[in-house]
C-alpha cells in the first residue's frame, strides 16, 4: 500500500515539474497601431505576414508580429482578404469590387481592373499566375496571368464569404445558405450543401490535402461546423456546443485546427473536429480570420484593430502550483479581489479513480446575468492544485461569477472587476 502511494506521488511530482518547464500563455495580443477593423490575415511565414481590413488598411510584419507597419494602400474602400504566394508577391480584395496587387512585399500596391462594383470577400491563389476572386451576388473571378485581366465566371443573388482551391481544377465556394464545388475550375458548380439557416463564412482543406475539409459559420441552435472525408462531395455536421458565429477556420494538419469568431470566441481540436473546445483570445472583439504556419504558431485578427498571436497552439497557462495530493475538491475566492485588470482563480482537484488518468474540467467566467463570457479551463487534468490567470482588460466593470465543474462537482464563486 505504501509502495502504491510513493509511487502516485512520485508520478505527480513529475507531471507538475513538466508542466511547470512548460506552462505559458495562450494567445496574446499584438499591438496593431490601429483601431481599424481587421478582416484577414495571411503569413507566408513564422516571420513575414500581412493583415488588412477597414479604410483601405494594410499592414505589414516581418517579426513575427512584435511590430506591425503601415503600408500605404491604393484605395480607402475596405479590404476583406488577403493572400500571398511568395514574400513578394501577394493581392488583396475588397469593397466596390476592388483588387489591388504588389510583386515587392507591399512596397507599393496597384489597383486592377475587375470591371464589376459588388464587395469581393476573398481570394485564393494556387501560383503566381491562377487565382479565384468571390464575394457578393454570387460573384466569380478567374485569372491566369496574375490578374491582368479577371474573368467572370458565375453570377447571381447569393453571397460568397469564402473561396478556397486545392488545384487548378478542384474548388470550393461558401457563402449564405451553401457551398459550392467545382472539378474544371470554375466554369461549372454543384452544391454539395444547400442549407438557408445557415451562413457558412469559410472553407479550408488543410495544405497538401485534398480530401479532407471544413467549412464554419452561422446558424442555429450552434455555429454549424461540417467536414468532408471524400474531398468535398459529402459533408458531415460536427458536435460543437453553443457558442458564438464562426467567421475563419484552419487547419495545420488533418487532426489540428482552430475556428474563430464573434466575441473573441477561438475553438481548438486535436482529433480532426471530432471534439472542440474553447481558448482564452483574451478579447471580446470579434475575430474575423486566423491562419497557422504550424500546429504551434498562429494568428487572428479582427475588430477594432485586435490582432492576437500564439506560439503554443493557443493553449491555456494552465500553472500547477503544489506536489501535494488535495483531499478534495476546492475552488478559492479569487485573488485580488476586486481586481483591475487581472486576478487569479486557484482550484485543487483530488485522486479519484479517473483523475489519475486526466479528468475533464472546466472553469467558466459568467456575467452577472449568467451569460457565459469567457472559458478559462476546459481539458483532461490530473490531480493536484491548479492557478489560471484571468485578464478583464477587455470587459466592463461589473460583478461576475466562475464556476468550476469537475465530474459530478461544481462550485460558483463571485469577484468584482473595477476600473
């Protein structure tokens, strides 16, 4: 018997001093310059990326984010998305049919001739010269000579949100009430999902794979998440819970993915959609658009000029704070409390037979009329005394309250965040 408990705490001793050697933050935020509205944001790599948004905005990094410069744009109309296929070579597209090019990393930007005026919400490359232009009135460009000349291709009442390519010939459209594919390039289309409760706002297949895809957006009773298996032809709605509307989502690989959206919301898989949950942006801005040059390290942005990074896949600093075995469960009163901005809520869970093995907890953050706000804890943990850090720069002053729920407990504690 005694041999059993030595070696359970030796067991803890080590999982806390791992966790420990690794514990860090999960998004944080970037200073953007701005308090435009940022609607896409694309990297060609860890270092080099751009973001572009309201008022013609365009911004440029080639450090990964730490800073954020202003490029001068050729139109003050808004801009909705952006794409690159090289450190030099890239479009963005916008409002009043706008689409503006650069060849030297946005050094200078020019207009092109599209010869239309309705928004055109996204563009997708797949080589310097091939490339797809969608948006409003169901409108479709097509060119293959970088954009000296733009072909219409399909016209209508629907809107698309989204656009997105494996090859030269296979690819999809997303819009309001469907999604839309295509075998020859654009000039025919089916619609593998026609739904009007729902306004799907992105479509992407993770990079290399063509057969396996997601599209996110708005609908009810949850935001509908679908994936394809058979590259698009068939899609299954996935479980997710209640939560805010989708406007992005992306892959880094088949099993790795985030979605993000409304009220700062950002959701996280590790199993290809089959389970989700939520992270901590840090914001209550909405997020219009992520991307990932890895599993590891990312970037969203979105309203008010919010752009958020993550180097750990957005996971929670989650810190372990004692070697010691609780009794039982326990949620403290947080502390300091009342707090500007930050405070820190500590909760211990104890052995039980499944926790040795990772039990799911949750601690959740509810305004005073119980809407839920932010999800600071939901994962598999093991037995021990935990501490998380919640930032309220970004919310009211007000009373609120946390609840932990682990297995059959729960506890609801209140805390006051003055400014």
């Amino acid at each position: 018997m005694n041999f059993l408990r030595n070696t359970l705490v030796l067991c803890s001793l080590f999982y806390f001093l791992s966790q420990s050697l690794f514990s860090q933050p999960g998004w944080v935020t970037q200073s953007s310059g701005t308090t435009e509205h940022m609607r896409s944001v694309f990297f060609v790599n860890d270092m080099t990326g751009w973001a572009v948004g309201y008022a013609g905005k365009i911004l440029k990094t080639t450090n990964g984010g730490t800073n954020w410069i202003s490029q001068t744009s050729p139109t003050a109309n808004p801009l909705f998305s952006v794409f690159f296929v090289s450190t030099t070579v890239g479009w963005a597209v916008g409002a009043m049919g706008d689409i503006i090019t650069t060849g030297n990393g946005g050094t200078s930007w020019t207009l092109q001739t599209t010869g239309i005026t309705s928004a055109l919400n996204s563009v997708h490359f797949i080589s310097a010269t091939t490339g797809w232009a969608a948006g409003e009135f169901m409108t479709i460009l097509k060119t293959t000579n970088s954009g000296v000349n733009w072909i219409p291709l399909l016209s209508s009442s629907l809107a698309i949100n989204s656009v997105f390519f494996n090859n030269s010939l296979v690819g999809y459209v997303a819009g309001n009430g469907f999604l839309y594919k295509t075998t020859n390039g654009g000039l025919n289309w089916s619609a593998p999902i026609s739904n009007p409760a729902w306004y799907l706002y992105s479509v992407h297949f993770p990079a290399g794979i063509t057969t396996t895809g997601y599209t996110v957006g708005m609908g009810s009773p949850s935001p509908p998440i679908l994936k394809s298996t058979d590259s698009g032809n068939n899609w299954a709605i996935l479980p997710v819970p209640l939560g805010n509307a989708l406007t992005s989502v992306f892959f880094a690989n088949v099993s790795t993915g985030w979605a993000a959206g409304w009220i700062g919301t950002i959701m996280y898989t590790s199993d290809g959609g089959t389970n989700w949950s939520d992270q901590i942006s840090g914001t209550s801005n909405s997020l219009r658009s992520i991307y990932f040059t890895s599993a590891a390290t990312g970037w969203a942005v979105g309203d008010l000029g919010t752009i958020l990074k993550t180097t750990n896949g957005g996971i929670t600093a989650i810190e372990p704070i004692s070697n010691n075995i609780p009794e039982n469960f326990s949620l403290k009163q947080n502390f300091p409390n009342p707090f500007n901005p930050n405070t820190k809520i500590r909760f211990s869970i104890p052995a039980t037979p499944l926790s040795y093995d990772g039990l799911g907890v949750g601690l959740y953050v509810y305004d005073i009329l119980g809407s839920e706000m932010v999800t600071l804890v939901n994962e598999q943990l093991k037995p021990g005394t935990y501490e998380v850090e919640w930032d309220g720069a970004n919310f009211a002053s007000g009373i609120y309250c946390y609840k932990l729920i682990a297995g059959d407990y729960s506890q609801t504690k209140k805390m006051i965040l003055v400014k």
